[in-house]
C-alpha cells in the first residue's frame, strides 16, 4: 500500500514536471545584456541575437513572438543557426523574420539542424559528450533558407567574412560553419580585423573552444553563439548539466569573457573577447521541453570601451 502511494505520487508529480516544461517551452522572454565593446567616441549597437528558432509551421506562437521584435529597433540582428525544425518550416521562419529583414541589416550562420530533418534522440545520451550527425537524416531545404534571406539583405558567413555597416559602424564581421558538425574551416576566416573597422565579430553556431580560442587570438571584440539551449533543462541553483560542445556548462548562456590565448599574434592589449551565447527559441520537435531555462532572445547592447 505504501509502495503504491510512492509510485502514484512519483507519476503524478512527473506529470506536472512535464506538464510545466512544456508550458516553459513556449514562454519565450527578452533578455538584455550591456558589454563595452567600442570605440570611445562610438554610440551604442544594439543587437538582437537569436539562435536555435527550431521552427516547424504549426509553432504560431514562435513566429508571431519572433515577428514582434521588429519593435526594439535593433541596429542588427544575428542569428546564430538552427532556424529549421521541419522539413516545411523555411517559409514560417522566413516569414517570421521578414518584419526584421525589412527594418535591419544582419548576419546569419547555419546549425546542423538546418542541414538535416531531426530526429528522437534519448536525452540521456547528451551525458555522454556531444551528439554525433546520425548518418539516416534527410537534408533540409537549407539552400531556399539561405537564399530567401540572403535576398532580402542578409549575409551568410560560412567560413566567410563581410564588411558591413549598421548603426552608424563599419564592423568586420566573421563566420564559422557548424563546428559542431566539423563544417568549420576557420582558415578561411582566419586574421587580425580590418583596421578600418569600428568592431570585429564573431559568428558560429556551436561555441565549441577551438573557435573561440582562434577568434579570440585573432583579436575579435565580440563573439556571438547558439546550439547549448541553455542546457534546456538546468536544475535551480546549480544551472545547465550540458552544453552538448566543449564549452563549460557555467558558460551555456549569457555573457562572459572569454580569455585571450597567449599566442605570439594576440593583442595583448586588448581586453578579453567578449562571448554571448544564446539559449535559444526553440527545442527539437521530439523533446519540446524546457525547465528553469526559458526560450530567450537577447538584446545585447555595445557600449565603448573605457578609454577606447
Ligand atoms: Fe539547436
């Protein structure tokens, strides 16, 4: 009889764990952050990062929220890959960002949930270290994402640098193609920043350490990433249990800095890379669950630098 009230009240209780991640998982919230990162005489960027959407058409509530952002105004948005979750999710999500594509200039990197149709995955296997690419997913329609965007003014940045400008700033901006599915050449990308620019960012959609180490010593002011999700379930007080890369789980979201390597090249100068790594929008459509570790977008906004 005891044994019977301790199962029943187990069952009831997993139910209403799960019953509030997956409320969670559509509670989707702004998170704000301040860096300095400028020149002394520049007015602040604002940057909205989104990362990990996962979009799928029937997630209306994703797409309406992502639209609304156009509010803020941002100078630039950069979106840190994983936008697809479903095979005919390029128009959704394409849709959704079109109130941003219309107002602001920005940069964009593909996940690899954007290259391949997802699948079920036991969660427990995220202990074990990084997911591997299952060789059985089909492709996604990743080239019509890519070109939608890229007409309406974005630039893709995969294993490529651009010049671009927006809120008054010059800004060298490079990308890095997943390195979580070893499609980084960071070669390709690889240099000190123009000395023309005002800023130096980073794109990738994994921050895995090997790129944010090269970034880093190559002297990026800024760094900017996706694909942790936050850990997407964190225990309160303790955080995220995995990061699913290299990263450290203390690092799965938000703002730090990340050290300069002491590499022969690196401006010692200069103060540590700052890195913000995003929790994401979505979850895969097999697991659309989250705990203490909302759906986010963050705006992020540069300041100068104290004596820069
Ligand atoms: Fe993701």
């Amino acid at each position: 009889m005891a044994l019977g009230k301790f199962i029943g009240g187990t069952l009831v209780a997993g139910a209403a764990v799960a019953t509030y991640a997956r409320w969670e998982a559509s509670s989707y919230r702004l998170r704000r952050h301040e860096a300095a990162a400028l020149p002394e005489d520049a007015d602040p960027l604002r940057i909205l990062h989104l990362s990990d959407l996962h979009m799928t058409p029937r997630r209306h509530r994703l797409q309406s929220w992502v639209a609304s952002l156009a509010e803020l105004r941002p100078d630039l948005v950069v979106v840190t890959g994983d936008f697809l979750g479903h095979v005919d999710a390029v128009d959704p999500v394409v849709a959704a960002l079109e109130p941003l594509t219309s107002i602001a200039p920005g940069v964009f990197v593909l996940g690899s949930n954007d290259y391949y149709a997802p699948r079920a995955i036991n969660p427990f296997s995220y202990f074990a270290g990084p997911s591997d690419l299952h060789p059985d997913r089909p492709e996604l329609p990743w080239p019509d994402l890519v070109g939608a965007l890229t007409s309406a003014g974005w630039a893709h940045l995969p294993n490529a640098r651009a010049m671009i400008e927006a809120g008054g700033l010059r800004i060298d901006v490079r990308g890095v193609d997943d390195p979580h599915i070893e499609r980084d050449d960071y070669a390709l990308v690889a240099g000190s920043a123009d000395s023309s620019a005002d800023l130096s960012l980073g794109v990738a959609h994994a921050p895995y350490l090997r790129i944010l180490d090269a970034m880093a010593a190559d002297g990026v002011d800024v760094t900017l990433a996706g694909h942790t999700h936050g850990g997407q379930v964190c225990l309160p007080g303790y955080g995220a249990l995995v990061t699913n890369c290299d990263l450290d789980r203390r690092r799965a979201r938000g703002l730090s800095r990340h050290e300069r390597p002491l590499a022969e090249f690196a401006p010692h100068d200069q103060p540590d890379m700052v890195l913000h790594v995003s929790g994401g929008l979505g979850t895969s459509p097999y697991a659309p669950l989250r705990f203490a570790c909302p759906p986010e977008a963050t705006l992020l906004t540069l300041t100068p630098k104290a004596g820069g």
